[in-house]
C-alpha cells in the first residue's frame, strides 16, 4: 500500500489552478461519505457477524478479484476497532468463520477460502 499526502495549501493551489480536478476530489469525498452511511447504517441494523462478514467482503473486494484465495494483512484487533467490537468477538466470530472453512487465521492475516461463503 502507498499513501500519498498532499498538504492542503497545495491541494488547494492545485485545484485553483486546475479546477477540472474538482470533480475527481468530489467523486472520492462521495465514495468516503457512501462508505461512512454504510458503516453507520450496518452497525444499527446487523448483527456483529454479518457486519464482519460484510467487512471482509468489502476489504478482499479491494484487492485481486481474479484469485479464489484472498490474504487480508490486518491484525484482529484493528478489524474489531472498524467494526466497534471487542477483540474476543471479533476473534470468536472469525473461529467461527475458520470452523465452517470460509476462512484461515494465522498470525496478523485473515485468508479467505471461500467467498461465495462469507457472502
């Protein structure tokens, strides 16, 4: 992953200069909105192993749909944070997830089997 940070004195110089830019800022503000009124509607409405499982989903889908096998580099406790769950729920939930063969644990990484099964 590379992040790029751009201060914001030359975001904005950039956009004043070439304003067509705009509309490529809006569109990823949108997308980051979209995905906070879904977080907040899935935290009111679905149960902590459905907000997981959709979770998972939203963070393979990021990276190569064209393998069967996904491999997430994310700590259990990072993941339990995102979901505003404890660590033993989320761990509880994710050996769960490993019993029925949808997913292996290991230290630091979640690799999904099955993605037709978590969905």
């Amino acid at each position: 992953t590379q992040l790029l940070q751009v201060p914001q004195a030359a975001l904005l110089e950039l956009l004043r200069r070439e304003p067509y830019y705009w509309r490529d800022v809006a569109l990823l503000m949108s997308h980051k909105l979209r995905l906070a009124f879904i977080a907040l509607e899935e935290m009111a409405l679905l149960p902590a192993a459905q907000r997981l499982a959709r979770r998972l989903l939203m963070l393979a889908e990021g990276y190569d749909n064209s393998r069967s096998r996904q491999v997430l580099h994310l700590p259990q406790e990072q993941l339990a944070l995102m979901l505003s769950l404890s660590r033993q729920t989320t761990n509880q939930i994710l050996k769960d997830l490993e019993a029925q063969g949808i997913l292996q644990l290991s230290y630091g990484g979640i690799e999904i089997l099955d993605l037709a099964g978590l969905r």
